[in-house]
C-alpha cells in the first residue's frame, strides 16, 4: 500500500476526540489503529462499547470493527510499526491551581511514540495546546525517534461539538493543517481524502498559526455568549427584555444570532480552560493586555451561576434552605454526558449548599454526576425529580424539558414555580398555565 495514497493511521488517546477521529476515519475507509495507556478503555472499544455519550457513535464503531479496518492496542511499538500518520489525541486539561495548560499527556504520548518511528513518517497534533508548544515537540520528537528528522510533526486543530462530533468529523465546515513542508501537507491530504472530496475548504498555515485556530474560535465563540449575558445583567438593572434584545441582535447580519443566547453560560471541557490557557500564555509571550478582555468574559460567565441561584431565592421568599427544588440538567450541555465544568451541576451543589432539599435528573449525564457529587439526590425522569417541588430549575436545555407540557407538570409539584436558566422555555405559555415564570435578563 502507498502511504501517500492511502496512509495507515494511529490515533493516540482514545478519548472523546481520539475515538471519534478513530471510529470516523475507518469508517471512511482508512486501516486504523487506536492506542491508549489506559486498558479498561482499550477493552471496551474492542467489543464496540463507546465510553462515552455521543450520538451516532456506537453504531458507527460496530461498523468500523465490522469491517476489520479498525482496531485497538496499549502497543506503541505496534503503533510505531503500523502507522504512517500518528494523530495525537491526548487531553490539555488545565493545571491544578493554575490558569495554564497541562501539557503532561501531550509529552507523554510523544515520549511514548517517538523512539519507535525508525522510518518516515508523520504525527499530527490534534490537541489544544498553547501557542509554541508545535515548535518544542518538533525538537523532542525528532531527538527521540531514530528516524531523527524523517520524522515531522503538522498541527490540525479539532473543532468538534459535543453532540454533534460525528457530523463534524465527516463533514467539517474547514480543516486547517499547520505544517512545515510540501510532504507533510501532501500526507495530512492524504489522510483526508474522503472529506476533501466533498470540498471542504483547507487552510494551510504555519504551526503556530495552526495552534492559535482553535484558541482564537474559542475566545470569540465564549466572548459572544458572555456579551449577551452581559446585557442580561443590564436588562435586569433597567426592567429590559434579553431575549428581545438578542432576537433583534440576531437580525443584524454583521453579528447574527448563533452563540447570540442569553443564559446560564458556558461550561465544558473546552471553552473555560482554553481562555484561561490562552490569557496565561499571552502574558507569557509578553502580550497579555491584548486578550485581557478574556479575564472579564470568564467572570461574566461565572457570575451567571450566582445570579440563577439568586433568581431561585427570590422565587421562594428570599430562602432556600428547606425547599424542594427540582434540577432538570447536569450535563454542560444537552446531548452530551459531560460534567466538566457544569453549570447545571455547579447551581445545584451550591443550592444544596444552601440548605435546599435538591433532587437532579439528566437523559445521559446522571451516572457521572452521581460519581462526581455523591451529596447530591438523584431522580429517574423529570416528573420525579418534580413530585412535590416548591420550584422547578432548567438547567440543560434537553428537548425532552422543552416538550414537557406546563398543565401536567401542575399535577405533581407543590408550586408553579420555575426558573428556565437556559431560555428554552415559552414564557407565554408557562405563564399562561398559571406557572412564575423567571429566566436570566427578563422581568
């Protein structure tokens, strides 16, 4: 087999971004090898189990082992002996106590790869990292492998949604490869084909210029949520509408109406940790009062918490402690099992905090909100958790909360009283059926 036609992949980490890329390349056709430290994982995705919530996934793994074109391995030798192209797939958490990246996985997986690479080949980050960190791996990847400097190193940033991430592997709106010669360009096509042929535009820049993609979308995409939660804060001073003021935003091509959603906030395993890893390293780099702005935009996202908390309070006489509050959400987003940095769950523990009776129920995210905060109480559905509550949150906006109808939920609680922190609700109706209706930024 040609390598330049149809190279062999390796996907390094098998977590949420490894296993999709994984599953996804060999359904598209490649032979592709999984490598992961961790065993329990490695096992469960050899007999088709997805370790994680994402829709369409599991499916699309039976289908990749199905056809014998994917398999998985603890064997960085083996990687080192199969692949052609090396993606690096390893997690970039935030440091403990720190705004700065962690880099430890990422230079655990290219100390653990390199030093099996005796012929040509190339490895592709695809992590979030901080910028220059592409330019320092070159060197440590080429020092350790013995293939020396036939070995190069490209940087192709991920922009995958959690639930949507299938979608957004096979048919992505652009890939960006940060590379440093005609080889490793032609090689990253290579290993895109499928997805080129649809015509999906590429940019091809520098290493840096690749690094800073997915940071910059980031911080633009986290500052257009904050600035509309920001005008909640104003709404709610002056007896204003958000939702009114963001629909008429929305209607202004300039800035349009995606992200443009007055809430809750952001959470998740990527938006807050890479602004706080991108300011950190812009004043590293001596230029940190440019992104500055970065600082206020994760404080107005923090201050979104406290004040649905607040808005829970007024609801119920100024106290908390003792009420039955239902919690409808705990993963950061709908769609998703994920509770890293979950608002819904962060409003939840503080209630509970507070004094307040909380009963929580997810669609997908329940059994890690259970590992995570064992304190709190658990439901089996909506209408559980919402028996005999004195309010109702919305935490998460899953379609099922959406769908629920107002007069039947009357039937199980103690009072109408809900708090939509996520704007999913219609006001209208909910009122309409005799609910106190109150969301961030509306009277």
């Amino acid at each position: 087999m040609n390598p330049t036609e149809s190279p062999r992949l390796t996907v390094i980490g098998t977590g949420y971004l490894g296993a999709t890329h994984a599953i996804c390349m060999a359904v598209l056709g490649y032979d592709v090898l999984g490598i992961d430290v961790d065993e329990r994982k490695i096992a469960k995705l050899a007999v088709g189990e997805v370790p994680f919530f994402e829709p369409g996934l599991p499916e699309l793994l039976t289908k990749a082992l199905e056809s014998g074109r994917l398999r998985f391995s603890t064997s960085f030798a083996e990687a080192g002996e199969f692949g052609d192209v090396h993606f690096i797939c390893v997690g970039t958490p935030q440091q403990p106590g720190s705004d700065a990246c962690d880099l430890s996985y990422v230079n655990a997986a290219i100390d653990s790869l390199a030093p099996h690479l005796a012929r040509r080949a190339l490895v592709v980050g695809k992590s979030t990292v901080p910028v220059g960190t592409a330019a320092e791996l070159t060197e440590r990847l080429q020092r350790l492998a013995p293939a020396g400097t036939d070995v190069e190193l490209a940087w192709n940033p991920e922009f995958l949604r959690e639930g949507y991430a299938v979608d957004d592997t096979m048919h992505p709106d652009r890939l960006v490869f940060g590379v440093a010669s005609d080889w490793a360009d032609a090689q990253l096509r290579a290993a895109f084909r499928p997805i080129l042929d649809q015509g999906t535009p590429v940019i091809r820049t520098d290493l840096a210029t690749a690094e800073l993609v997915k940071v910059a979308a980031n911080s633009f995409l986290a500052t257009k949520i904050s600035y509309i939660n920001a005008m909640a804060e104003v709404c709610e001073a002056v007896g204003a509408d958000v939702k009114d003021l963001a629909d008429s935003l929305a209607l202004d091509d300039r800035i349009g109406g995606k992200f443009l959603k007055p809430g809750l906030g952001f959470g998740g395993g990527c938006l807050p940790k890479d602004i706080r890893a991108f300011a950190h390293r812009a004043e590293e780099i001596g230029v940190g009062q440019a992104v500055s702005f970065l600082r206020e935009v994760d404080a107005i996202n923090r201050r979104r918490r406290a004040r649905t908390v607040d808005l829970v309070r007024e609801l119920l006489g100024g106290q908390i402690s003792g009420h039955r509050i239902a919690c409808w959400g705990a993963a950061f987003k709908p769609n998703s099992d994920d509770i890293r940095d979950a608002p819904a769950l962060d409003v939840a523990r503080t209630m509970h905090g507070l004094g307040g009776q909380v009963r929580v129920y997810d669609p997908a995210a329940l059994d890690n909100a259970r590992r995570a905060f064992p304190e709190l109480r658990y439901g089996e559905n909506a209408m559980d958790v919402a028996r005999d509550a004195d309010v109702v949150v919305l935490l998460t906006e899953w379609s099922e909360f959406r769908e629920i109808d107002p007069d039947a939920l009357a039937e199980v609680v103690a009072h109408r009283r809900i708090v939509d922190g996520r704007h999913a609700l219609d006001a209208a109706r909910w009122r309409e059926a005799g609910w106190e209706y109150r969301a961030l930024g509306r009277s």
